[in-house]
C-alpha cells in the first residue's frame, strides 16, 4: 500500500505541475543522473487549485497514516480538515490526535467541528471523550448534563429516563476503558445519575479490571434490590467473584438467590451452568437432573440435555453422555450441532472412534444441502481429517492426506484454503513441522497468498522460528498496514526481544485502539507491560481477558502476571482451578512452566 501511494504521489506531482504558475519539473524515477534542485525548485508551488491541494494533502495524510506514527497525518488532516470544513476529514483527524495522544489539541479540534457539523450527528460525544482523556472530567460532566437538559427541555420531562441520552457518551467512553481518567469520569456518572442502570453496570465492569471487586459487588447488589428476580444481574455478582477466583463467594450469590426463589427452574439451571463453568462438573449434574424432572418446556429441556451431555463427557462418562444424545437430544431440531460439538469434546478426550460415530452421519450429507445446518459437513470431515492424523504415525500420514484430497473434490475448496485447513489439521494432531513444511511449499510456489502466509507466521512462532515469523508478518504488514489482526500478530512477537518492545507496544496499541474490547487484543497489551516487568499495571488487561476468552494461553498469561507481581497463593489457586478443564491444561502448563514447581506445590 505505501508503494502505491507513494507512487500515486509521484505522479501527482507531475500533474499539478502543470497546472501551477511557477512548477518545477520533477525527476523522473528512471533517469540515471541525479540533479541537486536548487533552493527554488525544492519549494513548493504557490499557487494550487483547491482540488489539487485537496488531492496533495490526503496522500500525504494517507501515507503518514499507514505506519505506527501518526504525529504527521494528525497535523497534515487539521490542517484539511479546516480548509475544507470537511466532517470526515475532522472525524480522521480526531481519530488521530487521540491515537497520538494530543488531547487538548482534540479538544480545540472537536469545539471547531461542532461549530458546523451536521445536526443529525452527534460530535458532543467525541468532545466529551477528548475533555476525558483530557483529564478535564468536570467539562465533560458539565457538557453531559447539558445534553441531557436539551432532551428534557424539548418536551420529554423532568422524569425522563437517562439511558438512552448517557448512551453514546458512555459506549464511546467504554472503548477507552483502560485509560485512567475513563474510570474517574464514571464515577463521576455514577454520582450524577445513581439510578441509572446503564452507567451503574458500565462502572462495575471497570472497577472489576482494576480489582476493586467489593466496590463492583455493592453496585451491582444496588441494582439488585430495586429488581430482586433479574437473573442477569446474579450472574454478573457472581461472575465478578468467580473470575477473582473468589469462588465461594460467586457460589453464595446463587444460593442466596435461590433460597428465596427455590422453585424457578431457569434459575436452578443458571445455577447449574455457574457450576459447569467453574468446572464442578459433578454437581453440574446433579443440579441439572434436578431442573430436567421440574422441565415441561421442550426447549428449556434441550438445553438442560445438552449441558447434562457435556459434564459427564469432562467426567470422561462417555457411555452417559451417549445415551444422553440418544435418548435426549436425537429427536431434537438441534441433532445436528449437538452431533458436532459431541464428537468435538470427544476428540479432546482423545476417544476418536467414539468421535468419529458421531460425525459420520454429518459428513454424509450433502453440501449446503436442506439438512446441512450452517456447513456443518465442512466442519465435520475436518474434524474428520485431523482425527485421521491424530491417529496416524509420523512416518505414516497417508490416510489423512488421502482423506483432504478427497474433501478438496467434494467441497471445491480453493488452493489457499486447503492448504490452511490441511496445516491446522496437523497442528491439532501435533505435527507441527509436518504442517510449517507443507504451507513452505506452497507459499513457494504462490508466495503472494497473504491467507497462507498468515498461517505460516503462525506456526513459525509455535516452532521458535521467529525471525521467519516477524518477516513474514512484517511482509504482510507492508501489504496491508490497516489489518488489525496483523498489527496485533507482528506487535506481540515483537514483545519477546527487547531491541523491537518499542516497535511491538506501538503496533499492540494500534490495533487495541481499533479493537478494545478484543480479549486477544488486550492479552497482547497486558503482554506489553508484562514484558517491561510491570507486572502490577498488566493484571487489569489479564482480568479482562481471562474473564471474556477462557484460552489456555490468556490463562496462563494472568497466572504469570499475578505470581510476579506478588500475589503467588492467587497464581496457584488459578491453576489449580484451570487443570481442572483437559482442554486448557497442556497449553498452561507449557507456558508456566518456569514456575510450574511452585504452583503445584501443595499449601501447608
């Protein structure tokens, strides 16, 4: 993208040579000698068009824009913006400025936009988020409360509820969570409008990142008691407690609730699936058989079944959640996606011949077929596939490589597209080098499939390659400066060596500023500082990505952030309670291994 730009530039300038009074003439690329401009060619002309001057300062702005520093786009789109009187240029030009972090210059840049700006449009809320950011938190309330008195003013009334007036300002305000002055504005709204729902709910969840979990508690148990059945907000107490591996009390929050509401079914089946997801599978069970002889509701009952089906599949009784399915779940409109995800867990228990019962009626279907829910026959044979290699030796992958070949015909996958799938196969199965050689060949041969090279970054870095990986990604950064996935990807590989930290924490908060509530993406930020050794300031990234992404990687990354920044007996308490789901298990053991000794080390 930079090369054509930069080219599109080029010829650009030729262009409004001719159309300005005193244009140079420029070099051309290929000529041979260089000429020293003297000091009147070096400047620029005059006099532009307007059109042409427009054209000159976007590129200029584009090709700023397209690396990881933005000082010189922020100033070269004001600079347009103004002249123009332009909503999107304003609108880049913000974006900008709070990426570089000029606040006060957002300030003054969003007090000119709302001067013109179009009325349907509301440009107060980016005003209020640059006062915030700003630190200018009394300015920003101020500019709330006025909004919210225009509304009221216009024939609405006094009593008039606040949420859908707080709601823009706020989910603006909530994709800057992590910064310091967003978690001060909202108790600020806290204090301003205690009744609403809306910002009592937002300032819980940020208080939870920061640890301030009795805090968070007492707001949501507020909201509790002008609205005692709300199941939603019991699992929100609950979850609070349970993802600060405070499981005792994220337990007590249930069974308080269902003492005083003994007889709900869809309250003791929240119960159950709280248990399920704190991995007390037993009780899950117990819980759900319960609930499934008070159930008369058909759907109610499917989803009980199929929670029933995967507790005893994590308990490894695998001839239970068998007749579960048959007895249960076979009749359902939901066969096929309780088929599938069977033969998933299955696959991760390693019992492949139970697994492959269950996919064989969905790869018999035919392709997006009446009876082939969402591409489940694709998702099958792969699945498929990879237990064809992980069952295999590997001097012998014949029979998974036979299997693809003949997947490939059946479902007219690209090139591209089964070479990706093949490898991801292999990894699954654990032949990772087996996987990286055969996307090397491929990209050999079509080194311009920026999909495959993807991959193959991928798996450069599961195999300690990388150098291939970081250019590979590198590569494909300069291709395509704007994928956020990439910039993420190159930034957090960057991260392992500390001559390119600057480097990778620039591109991490890059693509966090596009992406903030990502749980990969702010893994990779809390990964910034953890690398840096500030421990302390990583944990509130750790926290929310643990409590939104259950990845063992995620997982592992918060253990070792919180033995570090010395809370070792709350690392410990974390790992245990993760081996506890088989999945997870490898993956965080690998990249605690350091302190593994430590964390299995029994507590006197």
């Amino acid at each position: 993208m930079k090369i054509k730009l930069i080219s599109a530039l080029v010829a650009f300038c030729c262009l409004q040579a001719s159309v300005a009074q005193d244009a140079t003439t420029p070099a051309k690329d290929n000529e041979k000698t260089h000429v020293t401009p003297s000091p009147n060619e070096k400047k620029l002309p005059k006099k532009w068009k307007s059109d042409a001057r427009a054209v000159y300062d976007l590129l200029v702005a584009q090709m700023q824009h397209s690396g990881s520093d933005y000082a010189g786009s922020a100033d070269t789109l004001i600079k347009f913006a103004r002249s123009q009187k332009d909503e999107l240029l304003y609108a880049k030009a913000f974006k900008a400025l709070i990426q570089v972090g000029r606040y006060a210059d957002a300030v003054e840049l969003t007090t000119e936009w709302q001067k013109f700006a179009n009325v349907n449009i509301n440009i107060n809320k980016f005003h209020v988020l640059a006062l915030v950011l700003n630190n200018e938190i009394d300015k920003a309330s101020d500019e709330i409360d006025k909004a919210i008195k225009k509304v009221n003013s216009e024939g609405a009334g006094d009593d008039i509820a606040n949420d859908p007036i707080l709601r823009p300002y706020e989910q603006l305000l909530v994709s800057s969570w992590y910064q310091p002055t967003v978690q001060r504005m909202f108790a600020r709204l806290y204090e301003d409008y205690p009744d609403s729902e809306l910002t009592a709910l937002a300032y819980a969840q940020l208080l939870r990142w920061q640890n301030e979990v009795d805090k968070a508690v007492a707001i949501i148990d507020k909201l509790r008691f002008d609205s005692p059945r709300d199941v939603a907000l019991v699992e929100t107490q609950s979850d609070i407690y349970r993802y600060a591996v405070r499981l005792e009390e994220a337990e007590k929050v249930w069974t308080d609730f269902l003492a005083d509401y003994p007889n709900e079914p869809e309250y003791r089946f929240a119960y159950a699936q709280f248990l399920y997801d704190r991995y007390d599978f037993k009780r899950a069970i117990i819980e759900l058989d319960k609930v499934n002889a008070d159930t008369r509701d058909g759907n109610t009952k499917e989803s009980i079944n199929f929670l029933r089906m995967m507790a005893m599949v994590q308990l490894q009784q695998f001839d239970d959640a068998a007749k579960v399915f048959e007895d249960e779940l076979s009749t359902t409109s939901a066969i096929a996606r309780a088929r599938l995800t069977l033969a998933e867990q299955l696959a991760l228990q390693k019992q492949f011949e139970r697994a492959k019962k269950y996919l064989s009626p969905l790869i018999e279907e035919k392709p997006d077929s009446e009876n082939d829910n969402n591409g489940l026959a694709l998702q099958a044979s792969l699945l498929m596939g990879q237990i064809l290699y992980q069952t295999a030796t590997e001097q012998s992958l014949t029979a998974g490589d036979e299997w693809f070949d003949q997947l490939n015909k059946r479902f007219a996958l690209s090139p591209e597209v089964l070479v990706q799938k093949q490898a991801s196969a292999l990894e699954a199965a654990g032949y990772l080098q087996n996987a990286y050689d055969r996307v090397n060949a491929f990209l050999k041969a079509n080194p311009n499939q920026a999909g495959v090279r993807y991959t193959r970054c991928l798996l450069a870095v599961e195999l300690g390659l990388e150098t291939v990986a970081i250019e590979d990604f590198r590569t494909l950064y300069a291709k395509s400066p704007d994928d956020i996935d990439v910039q993420n990807a190159l930034g957090y590989t960057l991260l392992d060596n500390q001559a390119t930290i600057d480097e990778g924490e620039a591109l991490v908060k890059k693509a966090v500023f596009y992406k903030p509530m990502s749980p990969a993406y702010i893994d990779s930020l809390g990964w910034v500082y953890y690398r840096r050794g500030q421990f302390t300031q990583a944990l509130p990234f750790f926290r929310f990505s643990y409590a939104n992404y259950l990845d063992g990687e995620v997982i592992a990354h918060y253990i070792l952030a919180l033995h570090h920044a010395g809370h070792p007996e709350l690392a410990k308490q974390l790992y245990q309670l993760e081996m506890r789901y088989q999945p997870n298990v490898k993956k965080i053991q690998q990249y605690v291994k350091d302190i593994l000794p430590l964390l299995e080390k029994k507590s006197s």
